[in-house]
C-alpha cells in the first residue's frame, strides 16, 4: 500500500485521540472549548537552543482533515465507537483557532511553539500529526545548524536520504537541513517539492566501471565541464586519485579555460588527506580545486578536524544528521493548558507530577520575547496570560522562580510576540514563506542570540520566564492539587 497515496492522514493519529473524541461526544462535551499547547522540554545535545520548522506541513494537514467512507466504515468495525459519533465525523473539519512561531525561529525549553484552541474533539485528533511533524523537522533543523556552525562558514550539503527512515524523513528531513543552514540536499525529490538545491556528483560505482581510474574522471570531466567534482578515494587516495584528477583537470578543463573543479574524499584520515591534497594541489597550479569530504561526519568530528588543520572547502553530512544520531528524539508534548466554560470563562489546567520537568505551565498565554535595544540580542522569553501586555518604554520586571536572582528588572529594549495567528475560525489567515525566506531569516534570528547561547559544551541558560500574574496562577493550581498530608493515627 503507496501511504502517501492512499491514506488518509486525518487516520494517522493514535487510536486514544478516536477513543476520547468519542468519549467527549457520548458525554456531550465535543463543543467544550479547549487550549493545547505544543512545547518540549529539553535541547537536544544538550545544546543551548532548538529551531522551530514542520509548520508548513502542519498547515497543509489542518487544512485537508476530513473522514471519508472507509475510515468510516473502519471505525464501525472495531465495534467501540458510538453511531452518533461517526455520523459527526461525516462532517469533520477543523473550525478553531491556531497560533505558532514562525519556522526558523530560536525556541526554548517549556514555550508554547505552538497553541491550539479548538472544540475538545478537533483539537484531541489533531495532537498525533503536529507533534509528529513538528518534532521531526524541528530535531532536524536543530541538528542541521549545530552541523553548519561547526563548519565555520564553510558549505555543508545534506547527504543522507539513503539512511533516512522513511520516505518523509528523507524528504522533509532535507527541507528541515535547510532551514538550519545547509546549502543544498542530494534528495532530488526535496528540490522538486520545496526548492532545495539538488547536487551530486559521482559514486565509487562510476569509478569502477571503467577499465581504469583514470579514464573514469576523464570520462566525468568530458560529460560535466563545468565544476565537476571527482571521487579521489576508490584506490589510493594520495597515489593514484589525487595525481589522477590532477591530469584530467590539465587535459580536459585547462584547454577550455576552466578552473572550477572539485575533489570528494569519503574515507581515510580527512586531516593527513587534506592537508596533503591541498598541497598537491596547490603545486600543480589548481589553487581554485575545492576539497570537499563525507563520511559518518557531525559538528563534533567537523570541529575536530578543523581544529587540527583540515584543508577542507565543502562538507556532504548524511546518516549522523538526517537521523540526528547522536540524539534521535525531539520531544515535543501536547498538553492541555485550559478549558472555556459555558459562561465564556477560561480556566486554566495544570498537569502534577512528581516529575518536576513534567509540570506544565496552565493557562491560554503569550509568548513574548525581550531583546537588547543596543545590541539587539536576545535577552529572556516570558510566559504571560494572554491579556497580558508588555510596555517597551516602561521598564519590565521578569520572574523566574528557579533562578537565583528570581526577579530582575529591564530596561532599555525592544519586545515581540513569538507565536503569530495561523488558523482564525478554522481559515487559514497565515501565508507561508518561501523556504529560501525561511533560511534567512533563521540565520539571522541565530545571529540575535549571544555566542555563550551557541557553544556547543555546556551553553548558557536561555532564560525563559513566567510573568508574576501566571506564576501566581500557577502556584495557587499547585496548591490546590497538593495531596492531603498524613496524620498521625
């Protein structure tokens, strides 16, 4: 069965979101108003900030939810779900209200990226797929960019659609790398659906095919003049594909006044290689000759190498990045955070766990974020109610009630809402960017957090803070829910 022709995705939910949203209509609640809010808990690699993307996806699956006949008819078999029920998901759009941060945006630890108020049956069926795609694109994006500030300005192409899992992973994997920052993709499919730049040149295969290595980039050089790219490592990197490459670029490119030209490398020591195919390379006149490497490569081992000289211009990363290897789970929740009752009250939920990280924070909020009116970096991110307004020509005092400093005063800045209204009514009110748009606005946005944000070891903590009206909110929830002391028999 072809998925991605012959499913309906409004199905691609866990079965428990089928099994409340019938529960709320046998008990009358499916027209309850209800606010979820989409956050996650942790950075992956423990690093100092994730990137948000996967929004445009998102958009394209609220629009489209819909049951049809045989999901219908699916659901009757399992014989648990009332008729009633079924007869209101003939019928079923998404009719509520959507804010989200902008793909490409800076995001922190237990900030709403996205929030959902929606009658109780819409918003419950709605969790599996935006968790799912937001997760995914996010951890990727996350990943990607750590990926590009370790290659210090150098390029970094996505490589990894072969070990992706799954078609989605492989395609909208590559879109999320570009978001962070990487300058084009070997998925061909990514660049015909979104744009991403496809590339690529040869693989060992087309060396092998000729009767010598020789002939086999005199053969590439002949077809692709213009920058081809040769794979120098088949057989002897240094002995034979350096010296062998060198040849063809004077018999096939220098006659035709061509100098842009590459060598791969994909195993081998990438420090001791480089170093000395730059140096060949340089002796033989071929100072425009890019280096570009692949193989198992991550921002740690691309720091490594850098570090200790690499001569390296380009960088294919694939396996350890389109799976996120080294932490493979974004982590995103879905949480409830309030309920409107009948008279038009919100009232805000909180969920208790002995688990401190697993509190969330109640209540429909907004999401602010301060920065720095001289520098214009980034300075702290602020929860408030959502009737909650914020001054800039006023000085602001934000509350982080685990900080040691608890309060602290700030003066002298510029404020915005992160999140931005995608969904009004259920009508889309949001127009999407170009992905190009998205990259650049990405970079930049990382260029407004402060480099001990962006250390890879041990970053500094992004504060992100509650406003004194929804900490006392939430203090007074926790006191209510507290569990009654034991007395003494």
């Amino acid at each position: 069965m072809d998925i991605n022709k012959n499913a309906n995705l409004s199905m691609l939910c866990d079965y428990y979101e089928l099994t409340m949203g019938n529960g709320y209509f046998v008990q009358g609640m499916q027209d309850r108003i209800t606010y979820f809010d989409i956050f996650f808990r942790s950075v992956p690699d423990n690093g100092g900030f994730a990137i948000a993307a996967g929004l445009e996806q998102a958009i394209e699956y609220v629009q489209q939810l819909h049951f049809d006949e045989d999901d219908i008819a699916y659901l009757r078999s399992r014989k648990m779900f009332d008729e009633g029920f079924l007869q209101y998901l003939r019928g079923f759009r998404f009719t509520g209200d959507i804010w989200a941060v902008p793909e490409g945006t800076p995001i922190f630890p237990r900030e709403p990226i996205m929030t959902v108020r929606a009658p109780a049956i819409q918003a419950q069926l709605v969790e599996t797929f935006l968790l799912l795609t937001l997760n995914h694109q996010s951890l990727i994006a996350t990943k990607a960019n750590r990926v590009v500030r370790a290659a210090k300005g150098r390029t970094v192409l996505e490589f990894g659609s072969r070990r992706a899992q799954g078609v989605d992973a492989a395609v909208d994997g590559a879109r999320a790398a570009y978001i962070g920052g990487c300058k084009g993709t070997a998925c061909t499919l990514t660049d015909q659906l979104y744009g991403v730049p496809a590339g690529g040149t040869m693989a060992h295969s087309w060396v092998q095919m000729f009767p010598s290595e020789y002939e086999a980039f005199k053969a590439y050089c002949e077809t692709y003049p213009d920058n081809p790219t040769l794979l120098v490592d088949t057989y002897n990197t240094l002995k034979s594909g350096i010296p062998n490459a060198i040849r063809v670029f004077n018999e096939v490119l220098k006659p035709r006044g061509l100098a842009k030209c590459g060598i791969r490398l994909d195993s081998g020591d990438m420090t001791y290689l480089t170093k000395k195919a730059r140096k060949l390379l340089d002796e033989a006149g071929w100072q425009s000759c890019k280096i570009s490497c692949s193989n198992s490569l991550d921002e740690y081992i691309i720091e490594d190498i850098l570090n200790q000289g690499a001569q390296i211009d380009l960088f294919g990363v694939g396996e350890r990045l389109i799976t996120a290897k080294s932490e493979a789970v974004f982590g995103g929740v879905y949480k409830l955070a309030a309920v409107t009752e009948e008279d038009g009250t919100i009232v805000p939920k909180i969920k208790i766990s002995e688990n401190t990280a697993k509190i969330t924070n109640p209540h429909f909020k907004t999401v602010y974020r301060f920065f720095d009116r001289e520098s214009g970096k980034a300075l702290a991110d602020e929860l408030c109610v959502y009737d909650e307004t914020i001054d800039p020509d006023q000085p602001h005092t934000i509350f982080h009630p685990e900080a040691i400093w608890k309060h602290k005063t700030l003066t002298n800045f510029t404020v915005k809402k992160l999140q931005v209204p995608i969904f009004k009514q259920g009508e889309l009110v949001y127009t999407c960017p170009k992905l190009e748009d998205v990259r650049a606005y990405c970079l930049e946005q990382i260029d407004l957090l402060w480099d001990e944000v962006k250390r890879f070891e041990n970053p500094h903590t992004y504060y992100v803070d509650l406003s004194q009206k929804l900490w006392e909110i939430k203090r007074s929830l926790l006191e209510q829910n507290r569990p009654s002391e034991r007395k003494n028999d």
